[in-house]
C-alpha cells in the first residue's frame, strides 16, 4: 500500500532548522582598540601636565604651562608683594606663566636671596624649549643613576635631587658652568652678575660684540668680576638689567646675593615680548 503523499498548501512554509546567529568578527576588536588609544591619550595628557614626561612644547610643568587645569597654580602673591612694589609686574608675569611660584603659605618673599639650585629651574622654565622627558631620565637612571645626563656631571648633585633635571639640562645647554672638582654648588646663593651670565647664556648672546661701555652705567662697574663683564654688557644691550639705567645713581652690587625679585625682573625683561622695550640697541 503507498502512503498518501503530503501536500504543502500555497500559505505553508516549512519550519527552517534552528541556526546559530554568526556575529561579525572585528566589531569587538574595533571597539576594544578605541577604548585601548582613548586611555592612552587620556594617561599620555595626565603625565604631560604633572611633568613625568614632556613631548609636547609648552604644556606642563616640564613645559612653559601657558594652560592651566586647576592643579598648576600661580603664585598667590600677598602682603609681601604689595600693589606699588617695584618688581610686582614682573613677579605677577613669571607666576602666570609658572615660572616661579609662593610658598604654602602665600608669601612670595620677594627679597630672600636665590639658589643656584632655583636659578637654574627657572631658567630651565623659561628658557629651555626641550627639556629631557623624564621617561627618558629614568631609562639613564637604571642604567647609569650618577651619569652625566642626570646630575650634569656635577659631584654634588645626586640623580634624586629635586632640582637634578634642572641643572643637567641648562647646564648641557651651555646656561650654566661649574666650580671646581666638579662641584655645582646647588645650595649656594648665586651672585648677580653670575645670573646676568647664565641668562646671556640662555639668550645665546655675543659677548664679542658688546661695548663694555655699557657697563659704565653703574656706579661699581669696577666691580664686575672679568669673567662676566663681557656677558652683562651684552645683556644689558638686549634689555636684560637691574635698576633705572636713567637715574643719576645707580649700582649693581654684582658680587651680592640675587633675590627672588630681582630674579624675576630679569627672565621677564628676557622675554621675548619685552626684550624690545627695553633693549638698548
């Protein structure tokens, strides 16, 4: 007996056999790679601006850190530092741009005098365009911790001092020289005119060019060590001085201490904005 045939009615579709659903391989990976170069960038950004490394010029504290996000303050500047001072518009200039900065409890104390310790930071702030990445420092300290790269190749200035990356970079940049057996003498209050040196240096300015006829503007001109005649002559020609060059009596005292004042009149009359105005060429 043949078994009756089953027809399909023209509405009857069969039932199709459960299929796994294929995904589309790549959409997972995509989003992880995303998500991978979002918090690169968003770590790269944070070490940036605390100064762990510095690839990108003017930001941070490794940088001349012209942006500010809440955690890089200026300095407040208080009773010390008084609306009619003499150095307050140079002060307030360098604190905004983070070159120098007050201490926890809000004073500036314009007159203590300056470290060659500091000096050097702040110039290396202003002037140095391409601090070493301090990624980069810590691959020397693991293979050389004491090397040139770190301490400048100074006796006294361990890898771990604060102010390390500092010295060795101005002093690679030729901003800076030793004493000595070696020695930076970070400690040490740096004289007047061994700063006026140091920011003729960071200028790259030609002492062989300038008329020491400049110097006569001070009273203790004689004074001047020979070393730095040279250099302060060529700063004071570019607009890089202490005191009113139009007063009858003025003096430079080379040989004392610079303050912190004084340190911020000249890096800010050598900036570049403000070397035209004061220039005397």
């Amino acid at each position: 007996m043949t078994p009756p045939v089953r027809s399909h009615s023209v509405n009857e579709t069969p039932t199709p056999a459960n299929k796994p659903i294929q995904r589309k391989r790549g959409s997972g990976l995509g989003v992880s790679l995303v998500l991978l170069l979002l918090l690169l960038v968003t770590l790269g950004t944070v070490l940036e601006y605390f100064g762990v490394i510095n690839l990108i010029a003017g930001f941070g504290r490794r940088g001349r850190p012209y942006i500010y996000l809440g955690a890089w303050q200026a300095a407040e500047l208080t009773a010390d530092v008084p609306e009619d001072f003499w150095a307050r518009d140079s002060i307030e200039a360098l604190a905004e741009r983070g070159i120098i900065r007050g201490f926890p409890n809000g004073e500036f104390r314009p007159s203590q005098p300056v470290t060659r310790a500091e000096f050097a930071t702040m110039l290396d702030v202003a002037f140095n365009s391409s601090p070493t990445p301090e990624f980069v420092r810590s691959v020397w300290a693991f293979f050389n911790p004491n090397g040139e790269q770190l301490t400048g190749g100074f006796s006294d200035v361990s890898s771990d001092y604060w102010a390390a990356s500092a010295i060795a970079d101005t002093t690679q940049a030729g901003f800076f020289s030793g004493f000595p057996n070696d020695e930076f003498r970070p400690e040490q209050s740096i004289s007047k005119a061994a700063a006026l040196v140091a920011i003729a240096n960071a200028l790259d300015l030609d002492p062989a060019t300038a008329l020491r006829d400049s110097l006569w503007y001070y009273q203790d001109a004689a004074e001047i060590p020979e070393y730095a005649k040279e250099d302060i002559a060529a700063a004071i020609e570019a607009g890089v001085y202490l005191g009113d060059l139009s007063a009858e009596s003025i003096q430079l005292r080379p040989n004392q201490p610079l303050t912190r004042a004084e340190a911020a009149v000249l890096i800010h009359r050598a900036s570049d904005e403000f070397r035209d105005i004061y220039s005397l060429v």
